[in-house]
C-alpha cells in the first residue's frame, strides 16, 4: 500500500523540470556550423586518401592525441570513418572509442598521412611535370 505522496512527475519523461540542472543537454542538440561541416567532410575525404595510400603498406588507422586523457589513442580506419560520420550527423564528436589493444606501428599521425599524400602527390606532378618540360622543349640533342 502506498500511503505516502507521489511526485507527480515521477519518472514522467515530460517531467517539466527534467534536464533543467544539465546544461549539456542545450548542446546536444546544437547542429554543426556550416564551417565544421566542411571541415569534417574534408577530414572524411582526406581519409580516404590515406587509407587508399597507407593501408596496402600496412598502417591500420591514425593515432590522435587526445587532449582529455593526454595519452595517444588509436582508431582503425573504419573507427575513425564512424567517428566522423557520427560527429556530422550528432555535432559531438565520438572519441573514446579507440581500437582495443592497438598496436602502435601500424598506426600514424594525421601530420605523418597528409605529408605522406603530399609526397606521393608531388611524386606524381613532378613526373608530369618532367614529361610535359621534355615535350615542351622539342629537343633532348644535348644530352
Ligand atoms: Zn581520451
């Protein structure tokens, strides 16, 4: 028997005064601007990059440091696609979620990745460059 009174609030998910004392809840529903979009979908574009490059020589992901815990965490190429798609679609990011048990060489920095893709994309234009300088020139009589 139930004698005592009963919030009538209790356990109502419309309970007016619920999430009043939790201000993350204001931003969770804060969408990304229009310039973290972009940011994002560029991050998921470079990612392709990388992995297409990095992942046939054995690299599994990219460790990010992560400023919460100041310890490197490792994500795996899919992890680190589903973090990005999540923060695009939710406007939070999704980063503690790392690989389980990683092993550290066979990941890299985004730093390491995008120098990587710069120097096989310089790799490329300068041979292009090369091809296009000899027929430009017409002559190769003195070499
Ligand atoms: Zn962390």
């Amino acid at each position: 028997m139930q004698e005592e009174p009963i919030d009538p609030f209790n356990g109502d998910p419309a309970d007016p005064s619920a999430g009043l004392d939790d201000p993350g809840e204001e931003a969770e529903l804060d969408p990304l601007s229009e310039v973290e979009r972009q940011d994002v979908l560029e991050d998921l574009a470079d990612l392709e990059i990388y992995q297409a490059l990095l992942g046939p020589v054995g690299v599994r992901g990219l460790v990010i440091e992560c400023e919460d815990c100041r310890e490197p965490h490792y994500f795996d190429w899919d992890l680190l696609r589903g973090n990005l798609r999540h923060l695009l679609n939710s406007g939070r990011p999704r980063v503690h979620e790392p690989a389980y048990d990683p092993d550290p060489d066979h990941y890299v920095t985004w730093e390491y990745a995008r120098g990587y893709a710069d120097g096989v994309h310089d790799t490329l234009t300068e041979t292009a460059d090369e091809d296009e300088g000899e027929r430009e020139d017409g002559s190769t009589a003195d070499r």
